[in-house]
C-alpha cells in the first residue's frame, strides 16, 4: 500500500490517527484536540513557518515535552505526538525526503491503529510534492475526498 508522501497531507493523515487514538481509549482534551486540528490544518496553510510557529507555542506541541500527569501514563501517546509532528517538522527547514515523512507516518499508523480503509489513499498519493516536498495548499473541498463512507 502507497501511502502519502506531501508533508500537508502525511500531516493530516498523521492527525487522523491521533484522533482515532484518542476515540479508541475516550480520551478528551482540550490541548490534544488543539494540536490534532494544528496538524491538520497545515493542508491548508498558505504560510508554512507562521503554522510551525503557532506549531511550537501549542501546550501539547508533540516535540518531546513531558505530557500531564493524566496522559502521561497512556502508552504511545507522547510516541505518537512525536511522530506526528515530525512529519513536518523533519521537512520544514531542510531538504525534503520522503521516506522520512513516509517512516514517520507508517510509525503514526502503527501506534493509533488507524483503519486505512476509510480514507482515499489514491486521492492522497497523487498530491504533488513540489515544491520541496510540500505542494500547495489545498481546498476544504479537496480535503473532504479524503474520507471514504462518509455519512
């Protein structure tokens, strides 16, 4: 299975399985639903380092930081948090390579047990990464055929 290789959408590929994690062992907070929706949003950022920005003053930012005492103690969580913000945090200020945003994603999927069969993973690998890995940003629209059996 091809998974997606543009940094905008491994990002918000990353950010669904976050939210599944979260789904599967009912887990709410405000924090982690602000860094989810900050990952996800990066398809449509028209200024990448003003999203890192706002990225690295989030309180859960996913680069490492201990996590609250109550989350803390969920196995995989801070792994997956770093995995998912590495997806485009390995890319942002260097040259871009795939199989990094690829390993990163393939670790993200592994921990949250995302069910791929609900997303267009066709429709995701022919974004373009150019330039740079990154592409344009896209349209809500475009975003929305990523769900697949959407109700």
């Amino acid at each position: 299975m091809e998974l997606p290789k543009n940094v905008r959408v491994a990002s918000w590929l990353g950010a669904e399985c976050v939210s599944s994690f979260l789904q599967r062992n009912d887990i709410v907070d405000r924090r982690l639903e602000d860094f989810t929706n900050h990952m996800s949003s990066l398809v449509f950022s028209e200024n990448v380092p003003e999203w890192d920005d706002v990225a690295m003053k989030l309180q859960i930012d996913g680069m490492g930081d201990p996590l609250p005492d109550h989350l803390d103690s969920l196995v995989g969580l801070d792994e997956l948090l770093i995995s998912v913000r590495e997806i485009s945090a390995s890319q942002i200020y260097g040259t871009f390579y795939p199989r990094e945003v690829e390993s990163r994603l393939i670790k993200a999927i592994e921990i949250s047990r995302l069910d791929l069969s609900n997303y267009n993973l066709f429709r995701m690998v022919r974004v373009s990464t150019k330039p740079e890995g990154w592409g344009p940003p896209l349209t809500e629209e475009f975003v929305d055929g990523f769900h697949l059996n959407r109700s």
